[in-house]
C-alpha cells in the first residue's frame, strides 16, 4: 500500500519571514492604548446587549467612548510630531 503525500511543504511550516519585525512589533506597541481602549468600549456595549441599559450602563459605555477618543488623539498626536520637524 503506498502512502499519499503531498510534494508541497506544510501550510503551517516555520518561515522566517511569516514573523512580525521589530517595526511591526513597535507599531503594535504604539496602537495598544487604542486597541484596550476599544475593547473596554465593546465589553460595556456587550454588557447592555440582551438588557435595557441602566444610568450605570449609560456613563460606563460614555467613559468608555471617551477613553476611545483620548487613546486615538493621543496616537494621532504622536504619528504627527514624529512626521513633523521639516523646514517650514
């Protein structure tokens, strides 16, 4: 009885390359605070899914959306002052 293999390497086999570089690494970095920020939101919309939102509910979903709000100024703030510093 003969074996059937494939001639191809495996699809999950270790490349090199499949790995993030360490710029990649530091831009995950830089988008954390937004990301958490992000699931705090979602965790407190999810909360109010299968239920009317109480005022508890409401102000939680708020500060939630507001932490969104700050995380993604302030990576918005440093994307620009490390692209700005040319002659004006």
């Amino acid at each position: 009885m003969d074996n059937i293999v494939t001639v191809q390497d495996a699809v999950t086999a270790f490349e090199p390359w499949l790995e993030p570089t360490g710029a990649e690494l530091d831009a995950i970095d830089l988008e954390m605070p937004a990301i958490l920020a992000d699931i705090d939101l979602i965790d407190a919309q999810i909360t109010t899914l299968d239920r009317a939102p109480t005022e508890l509910d409401i102000r939680r979903i708020r500060r939630a959306y507001r932490r969104v709000l700050a995380a993604e100024r302030d990576q918005a703030n440093r994307a620009g002052a490390s692209t700005a510093g040319g002659a004006a």
